[in-house]
C-alpha cells in the first residue's frame, strides 16, 4: 500500500490563536522556553511556582497545536511572536539572573 503524505512543517494552529498576541507573560515563558530553560529554572527566574510554568507551557503548546517544545519555538519565530535574537539568548545569562535556592 501507498503511505501516507508527510505533515507539513507549518503548524496546525488556527489563524485567531496566531492573531491573538500573547499576554506579557506567556512571552516571557515563552522566551525562556526558546532559550532552553526547564521548568525548574523558569519557575525561579520567574518567581512563579514549577506547576505554574508547566500550565503555561502547556497552554502555549495547545494554543499554537504543536506537539512540543521546539516546535513551539519553531512556529513563535516563523509567525513572528519571538524574535530570533531573544530565542537565541544563552540559557545561561537565564540561569545567572535566576535566585539561586
């Protein structure tokens, strides 16, 4: 039998989720998700609890219908919710500004 033909790269997302901007907030998460921190290092960044950051990520993943994290950075830039160079800051300068426990 024949395959079936690969998914495209785009994502599924509606065109209103796109639409809609993101709240101060969720850029934020999003920004730190871009820059490869866990959840763990989000929460402290953020001053917001690890629970907290899984919520939002999840509801970032579900809005835009991707299936995971990179793919959610992928669609943020394509569509233009995260700029390259605030994707691209090192997780590192993340973690230093992080209160250490």
């Amino acid at each position: 039998g024949r395959g079936t033909a690969p998914v495209p790269a785009t994502s599924r997302a509606p065109a209103s989720a796109a639409a809609t901007p993101l709240s101060p907030r969720q850029q934020e998460v999003l920004r730190l998700v871009a820059q490869g921190l866990s959840d763990k290092e989000i929460a402290a960044a953020l001053e917001i609890s690890e629970s907290a950051v899984g919520k939002r990520v999840c509801r970032l993943l579900r809005r835009y219908d991707v299936p995971n994290r990179a793919r959610l950075v992928r669609f943020a830039i394509q569509q233009g919710l995260l700029d390259y160079q605030s994707a691209a800051g090192t997780s590192d300068e993340a973690r230093a500004a992080a209160p250490r426990a």
